[in-house]
C-alpha cells in the first residue's frame, strides 16, 4: 500500500497496491489522522458519531482534496447492516444501501467503517467499480458475492477480468465473539477458545471467499495487513473504543465526466 502524509509519520490515507496499475482510477482508505475533531474522534472522523456535522463535513473536504476528488461527485449511502446494492447513477447521500456500485466516470463511491469490512471492487474491463460495507451481517448475508452478481448483471462484469481490496477492519484475533454470531459462520471462519469460552471469527477470510467463489482470482485480490485494533492508533475501532469514536472512509471512483 502507499501511504499520503500530512506529516512524516502519520499518513492520511493508504492506497490499495492492486489498483496501482490504472492511472483512472482513484482509491483510497483514510485512517484517523489529519483531521480537525477533537478527541476521543480524534482526529480524521468521516462518519457518524456524536462529532458536530461541522467537524464531519471539514475532514471529508480535507480527505477527498488531498486524494484530489470534489466533494460533489462523492456517493454515500446510510449503511443498516444489510445486503441491499444500490447502481449509482448521481453523486449524493442515499440511505439504506451497504454497498454501491456504479459504470459512471466521475462518481466517487464511498463507505464507513470502524470494525466492518470495506471491500472495493475494480472491473477495469467493463470501467465498472463498488465499494461494500461488510460487517458482520452483510458477510453472513453474502454482500460481497451478491455484489458480483449484480455487476454481472447490469454491467456484463465477468469475475476473472475484477481486482478487489479487501480493507482494514477487526481482525481474528480481536474479534471475540458468542455462539449467537459465531452459529452463523462457517468452521472455515471462526475458531473456539476454549480459555475465553469464546468464539473468534476472521471477517476478512469469509469475505475473501465469497470473492474467490464468485470467480476472482486469487492474485487479484489484495488483504490490508492493518487491523482497527491492534492498529487503533491509526484507526478508529468501535470495539476497542467502546462505542464512541469516529469513522474511517473507503473510497473508489474512476476519473471521467458523465456522458
């Protein structure tokens, strides 16, 4: 991944390494620095949290600027924890999608995490992108394969020819979780720890697979290495910040004006 800084140490977002090749394309994962929210948002909050819309509004303008994106052309969705996909065709705030897709040049996907999976989805063939919110539940409810599906569909995006970034999110060994999630997950996915009498489930496998299943292949797809936990100084992480701390973005959007 290559890394923007605001300062030496600290980057302001990451870059995904498999979408390097394609100079029309813009991705990016921000991480919690560079911002102007105090703490504990502390400091490039992106989403919804109990920040001031001021504070949110600032750090988005100063994340898409420096990844050289007008805010305008920027489409998110309010994110519910479920598997709908919405095919964008304008840029704006939508509600009720946990993933999104668009063939438009010019449109700027986005998604909000701080322990959920984003996973961003490149179909260079077909000029086709997606950016999907994965936490838990949409994995389970197989948004990622669903998302592929979809592309197929409305697009004609063959699998063999898409690259995917699976993004930073709560890692294995952080994710400890009961038999009411874990029952959901296959043996694959989840271990027992017989010491916690808990059970830990790997986000970032399961989604992988429904990627290879739905027939990309495995050199196309890049795993960020960065987990919201155990890298919570430059991630937020709902979990390890008990509920109250602000919001990462991942973004993807290919360069261009709408016909």
């Amino acid at each position: 991944m290559i890394e923007s800084t605001p300062s030496e140490t600290k980057p302001l977002y990451r870059t995904p390494a498999i979408f390097n090749p394609f100079t029309n394309v813009v991705a990016g994962e921000s991480t919690r620095h560079g911002g102007v929210s105090p703490a504990p948002f502390h400091s490039l909050n992106l989403g919804g949290t109990q920040d001031t819309y001021e504070n949110v509004l600032e750090n988005n303008r100063l994340f898409f600027e420096a990844l050289h994106i007008p805010f305008a052309t920027v489409a998110k969705s309010h994110q519910v924890h479920g598997t709908e996909i919405l095919n964008v065709t304008e840029p704006g705030r939508f509600e009720g999608y946990d993933a999104l897709i668009t063939q438009i040049k010019g449109i700027q996907l986005a998604v909000t995490v701080a322990d959920c999976t984003p996973i961003l989805l490149l179909d260079p063939t077909s000029n086709a992108a997606a950016a999907i919110h994965a936490g838990w539940r949409g994995t389970v409810g197989r948004i990622v394969f669903k998302t592929i599906s979809k592309m197929q569909e409305l697009y004609g995006s063959k699998p063999e020819n898409c690259l995917a970034y699976i993004g930073t999110c709560i890692d294995e060994c952080s994710f400890e979780v009961g038999e009411d999630v874990a029952q959901h997950f296959e043996n694959n996915y989840k271990r027992w720890d017989e010491g916690k009498g808990k059970f830990f489930v790997d986000l970032k496998k399961s989604n992988q697979a429904q990627l290879l299943e739905a027939g990309l292949a495995a050199e196309n797809i890049e795993i960020s290495p960065y987990s919201t936990v155990l890298n919570n100084e430059d991630y937020f992480s709902y979990r390890n910040e008990n509920g109250v701390t602000g919001r990462m973005l991942a973004t993807i959007g290919l360069l261009g004006t709408k016909p």
